[in-house]
C-alpha cells in the first residue's frame, strides 16, 4: 500500500488552548482599564504555584526571563559579577543567554546522548573557584537526573537553578520539575502546556527568593509586594510612602534589575489554561506515549527518550534522533515529514560550539561530541492535545514510507 500525503491529516507544532474564561478575564481587564502586573497576575501566580506543588511563584515576560531571574538571585545570595553558572552545551539557546544576561560566564558540560540532560559524570570535573550555580534543563521535559546534581551541589555550595522551560508535569521521584532546586524557571511560550502567549514563570519555596524575584522583574525597586494596589485599582499606597527614611519606595531601587513584568491580558490566558490542565496534561502525555512507541517500531533508523521508573516526562515534544548508521540525513528527515505536512524543529544545538554567539569563548568543535550529534542528528514534532489517535496513525505511515524505501 502506497501511503500518500495528506493535507487534511497536517500535524502543527503547538495548538494553544483559548477558551471562554480567558476571553472574558480579558474583556473585563480591558473595560477596567487595569492591564499591567495586578490581581490577574497575584492569582496566576498562586494557581500555577499550587500546579507545581511550590509555595511562591512570581511571574515574568518570557521564559528567558524567567531563567536570568532564577539566576541572578544569586548577586544577592552573594557570588560575583563574572562568577562561574554550570549548564548542559545542549540546550535552547535561552539558557547559555540567559546566563550572561544574570552576569555570569557559562561553563558548558556534555550531555548523555540517551537522555538529552548534563552528563551527571562530567559535571564534578568543571567545578572551579569561581562556580557558584548550576543550572540544568529538563529537556523536552525529562527530568535531569536531580539526585547526583543535588549531591554535587551540596558538596560544593552550590546553587540550583533548574530550567524546567519544558517540562510542564514533569516528576522526578514524586517531585515536580522545578520545585527541587532553589528555583525553577518555566517558559508560558504559545507552544507549552500552560501558556500565558507569551510568558514565564520562576518558583521558589523560599519566601526571601520570591521577594528578590519580585524586585528583579521591575527594575530592582524596593517594592517586593506580591501585587502593587497601585496596579489594581488602588490609588493610594500606604507602604508607598510609610517609610521615614525614604520619601518615595516606590522610586528606591535595591539592586540592578530587569523590566519583565506579566500583564494582565496574558495572565488570563493562564487562568484559562490552569482550569484545562489537567485534561490537556493528559491528552498530550497519551500522545507523547503514543508517539514513543511508534518510533520504537524503527529501531534501526530512529530512536527517541525512554522514561524511567522513577520519573514521569512532562509532554512537551517528541524527540526523533536518527542512529548512527542511518544513511538519512536530517535534513531528508525534515523534507519528507513536511512533504506529509508534519511539522517538526531541530533539536537545538550545542551552544558553545554549534552557536555563533559563544564563538567568542573559543569552544572547538568536537569538544561536546553528545551535544553536537544530537544538534546535527535529532528532530522534535508536536504532541499537543488536538493531534488525535488518526493523527498518530498518519505519523506512523509517514515514518513507514521513508524508511521502508531506505
């Protein structure tokens, strides 16, 4: 049977959930004229804080922000301009930016290949002076291996930042993603499972952290409330001006900050997709399972992330990685899915070697050999709730069409 494309059965990337709730928090923030960091954005920061089972969330404009805020806490836990932040070479470019962003200089460790996340064993070996944090990333939302990370990181002081952009309802032994290290930073972006459009959010279970973060996303000021009256209909604030040794707090600036602050509008995306999580969270992982298994059907081309006993992989992507001695290249991988109308991205790159941006820090090539095969080898398609048990089959005759004529 000759399998033919299908434009009806097109499989997008992402699909972002909008519903009535979301319209109508908009709608009414709108006719209040009240659209910037307020009520909207204290309630979903509580919501999504019960999500992941942390007690602080402090929401920001992007995930990349999210990452430097989880950072750059550190300048007032005590480390340095120029001190040494510990991250996997594979990765979104985000997490290498954001580092530089937070004033650090990132230190980039190999990946093991089968897991996509920092090599655990080679970590201890970039450890210097100067480090201070390490911030690993749960790839395509599997956990890092957050067990042998804390041991090194309470071995030498250091402190956890986890990038857990993608990892959604992600769990590593009964914990979720980014409420193990002394913060998590997740990405709200259009394609994830709770999206805000555009967005992000830092956690904390540290009342002192949460007060940080909450200064750093607007510009540093001394105002750390968890929602500014004077942004929620209030006129006047009393902390405002309370203070005998300051004439205006609102104006006295703590430490060097950012201006990243979540309006409203997108806070209510959020609230929209909090009240649909779980149903998404499921339909996406079913899909993700799915997915897994059809690509076991092609062990000699393809293989894909496994989840462990101990873990549960937040659904954000599928991972498609061609083996070794697959004589398809990655690009004819691409072609053939997008001439079935499936969409899919690169799986990232190494960063210190693969991205012009760290060129300057004079990484050579071969020096990240994991990181820089699954930048040259590896794929990621969508999992999102609308693709459907028909979609999957179609997935499977697009896979069986390629690799049955190799």
């Amino acid at each position: 049977m000759i399998i033919k494309p299908d434009k009806k059965m097109q499989i997008p990337f992402g699909a972002l959930h909008l519903g009535n709730t979301a319209r109508q928090l908009i709608s009414a923030a709108l006719d209040q004229g009240l659209l910037s960091c307020g009520k909207l954005v204290q309630e979903f920061e509580e919501k999504f804080a019960a999500v992941n089972n942390v007690k602080y969330a402090v929401a920001v404009s992007s995930g990349t922000d999210a990452d430097i805020l989880a950072l750059a806490v550190m300048h007032d836990l005590g480390a340095d301009r120029g001190d040494e932040v510990i991250i996997p070479a594979l990765s979104f470019i985000a997490t290498g930016n954001a580092v530089l962003h937070a004033g650090f200089t990132p230190v980039f460790v190999d990946i093991d290949r089968k897991t996509l996340n920092i090599d655990p064993q080679k970590i201890e070996a970039a450890v210097t002076k100067k480090t201070r944090g390490i911030m690993p990333v749960h790839l395509m939302g599997k956990p890092a291996d957050m067990d042998a990370i804390s041991a090194l990181a309470k071995k030498y002081n250091l402190y956890i930042a986890e990038d857990a952009a993608e990892a959604h309802g992600a769990k590593y032994r009964g914990r979720s993603a980014g409420s193990i290290g002394s913060t998590g930073a997740f990405s709200t972006y259009v394609a994830h499972i709770i999206s805000t459009v555009e967005g992000g959010v830092i956690t904390t279970n540290d009342p002192q952290i949460a007060e940080i973060l909450r200064s750093l996303r607007s510009h540093g000021r001394n105002c750390v409330c968890s929602t500014c009256v004077m942004n929620s209909g209030e006129v006047y604030c009393a902390k405002r001006f309370g203070n005998p040794d300051v004439e205006d707090i609102r104006f006295t600036f703590d430490r060097i900050g950012y201006s990243c602050k979540m309006n409203e509008m997108e806070a209510a995306v959020g609230l929209d997709n909090i009240e649909s999580y779980d149903s998404i969270l499921s339909r996406r992982y079913a899909n993700l399972k799915k997915g897994m298994e059809i690509i076991r059907q092609f062990p000699e081309h393809i293989y894909t992330i496994t989840e462990e006993a101990h873990e549960k992989i937040g659904p954000h992507a599928l991972p498609i990685i061609l083996r070794e001695h697959s004589p398809l290249t990655r690009k004819e991988l691409i072609d053939h899915l997008n001439a079935f109308y499936i969409d899919s991205r690169t799986l990232f790159s190494s960063m210190p070697t693969q991205c012009a941006g760290f060129a300057w820090l004079g990484h050579k090539p071969g020096s990240f050999p994991e990181a820089e095969y699954i930048g040259e080898r590896a794929i990621h398609i969508g999992v999102h709730q609308n693709i459907t048990s028909g979609h999957l089959s179609y997935f499977y005759d697009a896979l069986a069409a390629l690799f049955n004529r190799v």
